[in-house]
C-alpha cells in the first residue's frame, strides 16, 4: 500500500506539471489570460481599512482542468491494464460442459433412431 501512496503522489506531481505546463497555455490561448488563477471578479472594492472582496473562479477552473485530466489518464491506465489482464488469461478451455437433461435426451434420440433403422432392416 506504501508503493501506491508514493506512486500516487509521483503520479500527481507529473499530471500537475502536464496541466500548468502544457494543457494550461493551450487554454489561454482561447481565454486570453495566461494564468487561470489570475481570473476573478471584483464584488467589493478594497478600500483603505478593508480588502477587496473578490469572487476567484480561476483558481476553481484550474482545479476543474486538473481533476478531468487526472480523470481521463487514471481511466486510460486502468482500461490499459484491464485489456492486458483479458489478453493474459487462459482461453484454452473454452468448451461448455452439455447439461445432463440434454445429454440424456440426445441419448434417447440416439437410440430411438438406431432401433428404427433395425425395423426398417428386419
């Protein structure tokens, strides 16, 4: 389990990285702004005894940018080993065991048709 947390937190830093330095600037060309987190809406102007109220939908975008596409390459890597899990299994066996209703019944018919041969032979 160990193994897992520390791949998971390599995993993070890397689709991080992707995201701030490639699918980021590739979506600010479309936005116009480089920096998502830069984007807000001013609610309440500062003024010299308080801050600025601002609404920082930025900062939630690039969350939302990060979890799809953290979303897609975890899906791409677990379909990945699904398909080599299928590809690696036995298939030598593949033959379904006939249930005995019908095994007896093909044996009925067998022998019906073996006794009406012999009647028709006599």
């Amino acid at each position: 389990m160990a193994i897992g947390i520390i791949v998971g937190t390599a995993f993070n830093a890397i689709v991080s990285s992707m995201v701030a330095d490639i699918v980021t600037p590739l979506l600010s060309l479309i936005v116009g702004e480089v920096e998502f987190k830069n984007l807000a809406i001013i609610l309440v102007e500062a003024t010299d005894d308080k801050a600025a109220i601002t609404l920082k939908y930025g900062v939630f975008l690039q969350k939302i940018f990060d979890f799809i596409i953290i979303a897609l390459v975890a899906f791409g890597v677990i379909k990945g080993m699904n398909n080599l899990k299928t590809k690696s299994e036995d298939v030598k066996e593949t033959k379904v065991a006939t249930p005995k209703d019908i095994q007896l019944l093909t044996e009925i018919r067998d022998a019906l048709v073996e006794q009406k041969s012999m009647e028709q032979n006599k």
